[in-house]
C-alpha cells in the first residue's frame, strides 16, 4: 500500500508501507512540498502517486527508508537525471540528500 505523508507517519500506516518489502519502505520525496509516498514495489510507483496529487517532476527524488536501522538509503533509477546533474542512481549533491534525508526523518522517524 502506498501512503502519502505529509505530517508524520501513523506506525499503522509504516506498518503498511512495509507489506510490499517486509524490511525497508520504497519512498519518492518531494522536496519542494516536503512530502513522502512510501510502499509498493518501485520507487516509480511512490513517484507516479506523487505526480497524481500535483507534485512536479523535478522536485521528487527516490529513497528508502529502513525502520529498524533508521537508515535513509538514496538509491533509485529514478534519481538519474542527467539534465540535473544527477549521473547515478545515488542522489549526487550532499545538500539535496541531507534535504531529503531530513524530510525523510521528520515524516517517518518514529
């Protein structure tokens, strides 16, 4: 189930998140609204709930956040973006990661 957060996750709706993957959440930030699509299957599955409620393309970068570790992980095909800078399947530039890690932490850090 993918989850739309925009003030701070429910730990039933993180336990949710979790049906897909058991051990991590797939997440897509926006981090112009500063909000998370977290569950399912794919990064681009959060990202395409985001676009649907308005966000903009450019704005959502792919995460992962483990609830047991509190590890954010910055991996996802949807963060390469050549035209941004981005070459990589890791968010590239230390200040946006540390943006969407701290979005990250105040939506589903329990």
């Amino acid at each position: 189930m993918i989850h739309v957060i925009r003030d701070k996750a429910t730990a039933q709706q993180t336990q949710e998140m979790l049906e897909t993957l058991q051990d991590y959440i797939k997440l897509a930030v926006d981090v112009e609204q500063r909000i998370v699509a977290g569950g399912g299957g794919m990064h681009a599955d959060c990202e395409e709930v985001l676009l649907d409620e308005g966000s903009q393309q450019a704005d959502i970068w792919g995460a992962d956040w483990v609830p047991s570790t509190k590890e954010v992980r910055f991996g996802s095909l949807i963060n390469i973006r050549p035209k941004r800078g981005n070459r990589q399947m890791v968010i590239e530039n230390p200040q946006l990661r540390s943006t969407v890690e701290s979005i990250v932490r105040e939506r589903l850090e329990l």
